[in-house]
C-alpha cells in the first residue's frame, strides 16, 4: 500500500489593495494599504492600551518583585557570611585540637 501524503488545505489569499494613484498622498505620510483577511470562523482580537489601574498594577507587581529579590538575595549572603564563620571555627577548633593533643604524648 502506497503513503500518499495528504494535499493541504491552502486558505484564501490575502488580497492587497493599493491606494488609488491617481489621488494626492495623504497629508500625514502614512500609507494607505488595506490589508483583509478572509476566514471564516474566525475571531477577532481588540488590544486597547493600558489604562491607569492597569499600570499601578504593574508598577506594584515589579515593586514586589523587586523586594523579594532583595530579600533573597539579603538573605543569601547572609547564609554566605554564616557557613564561612562556621568553616572558619572548624579549622580552627581542629587546630587548636591538634596542639592541645600534641602537648600531651
């Protein structure tokens, strides 16, 4: 039995339209192109730009990110400091130790 890969199913072309020349440009210098796209079923999606809640929220999350990274990071040099003054004791309680044992044979 032979594979025959599957043909695929191409969608309609987008269709460019350019603006008319024989019309002056446009005053802004922006272009005139219209772009549609023709799907069906499809869905639409509406951005609209952030408005003030939104963006005292934002500054209030990276706040709270910041902080905790500072925190942690605190925090991390901390234990740092702590397990060099425990190694620190060690090597220090091993060689006094070993004077205190060599005093004695």
């Amino acid at each position: 039995m032979e594979h025959r890969p599957t043909p695929l199913r191409h969608g309609a072309e987008p269709e460019i339209i350019p603006p008319d020349r024989s019309e002056a440009p446009p005053r802004n210098g922006t272009s005139q192109v219209w772009i549609s796209f023709n799907r069906q079923g499809g869905s639409r999606t509406y951005t609209l730009s952030p408005g003030a809640p939104a963006i005292m929220v934002a500054l209030l999350f990276g706040v709270l990110m910041i902080a905790i990274f500072v925190v942690v990071f605190a925090t991390l040099l901390v234990w740092i400091v702590v397990a060099g003054a425990v190694i620190a004791l060690l090597l220090l309680g091993a060689m006094l130790l070993r004077r205190i044992r060599g005093y004695r044979r």
